[in-house]
C-alpha cells in the first residue's frame, strides 16, 4: 500500500504558503488566538486550518460558558450579537440512586457548581459566531483541509504544518482529483485541535513535554439535542447528576441544561479510567435518560442533535510544556478544561488570547521559531491559572473512589474557600494513565443494558446517523492497528473486546470469519471522539487524520 510519502515522492514537490502564524483548529482557543494576534497587530497575515466542513462542525460541548474570557477578547461581544442568549436561571445538583434523586441546599453546593452569571449555549454557534469575527479582522480560515503532518526546521523546530492529500484511493494510490496537500509555513504555529489533538500528541513526544508532569487523564461525554413541548421548558435551567449509574469506582456524571427555543442539550460523562472492561459510556447514557428526574424534563420530546467527544480532564497536574521552538498549544490541546466545574471553552478562549500576545510580540521583535516563553510565564499569573490551581486535585482524589472524591470535592470547593484558603494547602498526584486501569473481562462483572426502545433510548447506528456523519468511503482508514493480531489475540481474549463497547459510533465490531474472530473497522462512522486512541487497553489502535471535510457536522450543539 503506497503512504503519503510515497505519493509526495511521486507528484511531488508541494506548494507552500507563509504566514505570520499559522493557526491548526478553528475551535475557540484557535479562533480567540487568531482574533488576538489581529486585534494586537492587523499588519499580521494569520491562517487557521480546519479539519470540519466548517467552523463549528466538529465542535461538541455541554455547554455552560463562564464569559470572562469572552469580555476580555470582545467587551462588547453583546452588540456584535454573540450568540450567548440565554442566561442561567437556575441551578440544581441531584445525587442518583437507581429510583430516587437527592437534591442538597444550595447554600451546601461547591462553588465550582454555581453558574451565576454564565450563559447556557451552543459551542457550535458560538464558534461559527468567532469565525466570522476572525474573517471580519482579515484572517484566512480554510475549512474542510486537515492538518495532517507537523513540518520540522534543520534545528528541530516547528515549522507550519502540511494538509492531507486529497483524492486518495483505499490503497494509498491517486485517484481521479487526486491534489497534493499543501504546506503552510509559518513563523510561528499554535496548534488548538481540542482534546488528544494527534499532532499536539506527536509535538508532546518529540519534545519531551510531558516529561516531570502526571499523565494526562481523560473521559467521553456523550450528548444529545432534543426538542421539548413549551409546556416542560425552563429556559435557563441547569442540572448536574452525580451518582446512578456509575458505580462507587467509575468516575462520571450527567449533565442536562435548558436552553432558548424549548431545547434541551444533555450528556453523561464517563471517565476513562473506568474498570470494567464490559462498560458502555453509550449505554450508560442512555440508561440515565431512563431515570425518573431525567425522563421528567424529556417526556414527549424529540431527539434532535447527537454526539460525542473525548474531554481532558486531568488539569493543572497533567499540563505538558505549553511550548517548543516554532510553537504552542493552546485550549484542550493542551488540558486546559477544568473538570471541576465542567467548562473549558472560556479556558481555550483565554489560552488563546495569551499566546497569540506572546506571538505578536516576539513578531514585533524580529524573532522567529523560538520558544515563546512569554505564554506560559503570562498563563501562570492568569486568573485561569489561579482557577486550575484551586482544581489540582479534583480528577486524582476520584481515583479513590466515588465517595473519597464528593468528600474532598467538598473540603475543596465548598468548605476551604469559606476558612478563607484560596488554595488546598496539598497536592495529589497520580501515576497511571487511562487506559492500564482496565481489569481482565474474567474479574468483572459482566453489564447487560437494556434493548433501546427507539423514543427515549436509542441505538448507536440511528444515533451516528442524526450526528451527520460523513467520510469519503473511497479514502484510507483514518483507523489505523499497530499490530494487526492484537485485537483478536490480546483485546478479545483478556478484555471481552472492549473496542465494540467503548466507541459510542459503532466503529469497531468482532464478527466471525472462516470459523475465526475478526475485528472490522467502519471507519465511515467515526464521529471523531479519540476515544479509541486513548482507552484502548493495548494502545494499537491510533487515530489519524481522515480526509478534510469527513466527520460529524454538527447543527445545534
């Protein structure tokens, strides 16, 4: 099978463009940096590349958005018609049983689970809102190319990043519009691919960044979008769940907020350190719909929207070197979500914001390609600093176990800041990434979920098909097995094939072939999550680039 190496040596050599900055993901740390470096310097030529068919396309989150970031980068983002319509109106924390739901005090809810003054929206119209802002200051954003390989200087610097081919036959050959994929060269590159962005984890082994830090840690949240009768709407309602069905080890909780035009988003997320191997975050999630106060807020709604997408969740502990000659990482490339209050958009924004001026200012300098130290010196005397460092802990003590994490989420969140400590006056580590906490299929407990019944519960093909999915089916496999033995040899035999249940896509499947187990990849289904990339047990599975454009396109969320 010929690889994109070979077609460059065949058809070769590549155009290229420069820039200024280069600019990979148009979500909102990439948007809010390339918004910055123009609003800094407008002389600045910026480029962003995105992988979706458009801004916004790719972009899946709650979402509750704290907007202090957004106030910095546009104060008046108000009468430039921001889509951040519908205020919080209301908070509630439900502890799960099977059947029942216990709601504490408000006065006793940590203050990372207060949303006084944040807005409930959509991520995706936000995002397609920033875009429009950027191409207003002049930045170029070419939607549908992906970023598919990092491009290195003599001296081992960054030196911009190559697009994928286009036209590319599943056997690595040329095929009619077949196009070479072009460099885009840039002083400096700041990569923003969201959560395991594959090229921010090629630049995290080829420098080292992770070196003396915990290993980054990380959970899936699966969402949907329903439409809801105006009767049962509560514009601006936000609820979190904690509890049922998680059990005491798996970490994970529910979140359902109301948003304008009687929408509901909602999602269950499931860390991905959990244990047993026969664990299903979709059917988890859709076994949460069933519980009694969930299905209240969705009777006689309609499913609208689906999706799903890996989260960092490891925070401040688990951030790499934010930079490296030639370029940084910015948002959730980097981990810069702070999952104790489940938010990182107004993180990526601030992120953002504070490499694009360490960016223009080296610029302005006359320098090129070097480290720009300036960001991560500025990000640790941000606010945003200051707020992960209050988090530290927050992921490491849920490795202790349900009832150990509430506990001390509350010392934490809740009963510190009261005596007056801004900050725990201790730090936890962890040592152990995700995918090693997965115990053998023989020493758990096996998880039956209930057949979907197609109007609260649902299957993962009609789920993939409202999520828009779609990928060139004449294109190689963005799927990619180390060892092609593995799965049959190591993951079915030990674990029960976890693969068939983790992906919420229904990408991979084990069938019988010849009278011998065979893993089949559909590739066409995957929505993008990386949940493969970073749960499975043996680490063979390793998600590339697909062709530009491919993927989910997301309306609404």
């Amino acid at each position: 099978m010929k690889t994109p190496a070979h077609l460059l040596a065949e058809h070769g050599p590549r155009e290229s463009m420069e820039y200024d900055v280069v600019v990979v993901g148009a979500g909102p740390a990439g948007l809010a940096a390339a918004i910055r470096l123009k609003q800094v310097d407008s002389a600045l030529s910026v480029v962003v590349l995105e992988k979706g068919s458009e801004p916004g396309a790719h972009i899946l989150s709650g979402a509750v958005m704290d907007p202090r970031a957004m106030n910095e980068l546009f104060p008046d983002w108000k009468d430039r018609g921001a889509p951040l319509n519908q205020p919080v109106t209301g908070d509630e924390v439900l502890f799960l049983s099977e059947t029942g739901a216990q709601q504490p005090p408000q006065w006793l809810i940590p203050d990372c689970l207060h949303n006084d003054g944040n807005f409930v929206i959509s991520l995706g119209a936000v995002t397609k809102w920033l875009a429009e802002q950027a191409e207003a200051l002049g930045v170029e954003i070419f939607p549908g190319f992906s970023a598919a390989e990092v491009l290195y200087g003599d001296a081992g610097e960054v030196r911009g990043v190559a697009t994928g081919h286009q036209g590319v036959a599943k056997d690595g050959t040329a095929h009619g519009g077949f196009q070479l994929g072009m460099e885009l060269l840039g002083k400096y590159t700041l990569f923003a691919e969201g959560a395991r962005g594959h090229l921010g984890k090629a630049l995290i082994a080829q420098y080292a960044l992770d070196a003396g830090r915990d290993p980054q840690s990380y959970a899936i949240g699966v969402k949907e979008l329903w439409e809801i009768p105006a009767d049962r709407a509560r514009p601006g309602l936000v609820v979190h769940t904690a509890g049922w069905p998680m059990d005491e080890q798996t970490y994970g909780g529910g979140f359902l907020y109301h948003l304008e035009g009687n929408r509901i988003t909602l999602g269950l997320v499931t860390g991905l350190d959990y244990q047993n191997p026969w664990l299903s975050p979709f059917e988890e999630m859709q076994r949460w719909k069933t519980h009694p106060a969930i299905r209240a807020h969705l009777e006689g709604g309609k499913r609208i929207g689906y999706g799903a997408r890996a989260i960092t969740a490891g925070g401040l502990l688990s951030l790499p070197k934010l930079v490296f000659p030639g370029g940084a990482l910015i948002g959730c490339d980097a981990g810069t979500l702070n999952a104790a209050r489940i938010k990182g958009s107004h993180a990526a924004i601030k992120t953002g914001m504070l490499a694009a001026e360490a960016a223009a200012a080296a610029l302005k300098a006359g320098r090129a390609a070097d480290e720009l130290s300036a960001y991560p010196e500025a990000f640790a005397k941000s606010w945003l600093h200051e707020e992960l460092d209050r988090s530290r802990n927050f992921k490491q003590w849920f490795k202790q176990g349900f009832t150990v994490g509430t506990l001390m989420t509350g010392v934490e969140q809740w009963l510190l800041p009261r005596l007056g400590v801004k900050r725990p006056p201790w730090t936890v580590h962890r040592s152990a990434p995700d995918h090693v906490r997965m115990h053998a299929a023989s020493q758990a407990e096996k998880i039956v979920y209930p057949k979907p019944d197609g109007v609260l519960t649902f299957d993962r093909l009609s789920s993939v098909f409202i999520s828009n999915t779609n990928h060139e089916e004449n294109q190689p496999a963005h799927l990619t097995l180390k060892d092609a033995s593995v799965p049959v040899a190591v993951n079915l035999a030990h674990y029960a094939g976890p693969e068939s249940r983790y992906c919420p896509a229904g990408v991979y499947e084990f069938v019988q072939k010849d009278g011998a187990d065979q893993l089949v990849i559909n590739a066409q289904n995957c929505v993008h999550c990386k949940t493969c990339d970073i749960k499975d047990p043996t680490q063979n599975i390793v998600w590339v680039t697909p062709e530009g454009g491919g993927g989910p396109n997301y309306a609404g969320m």
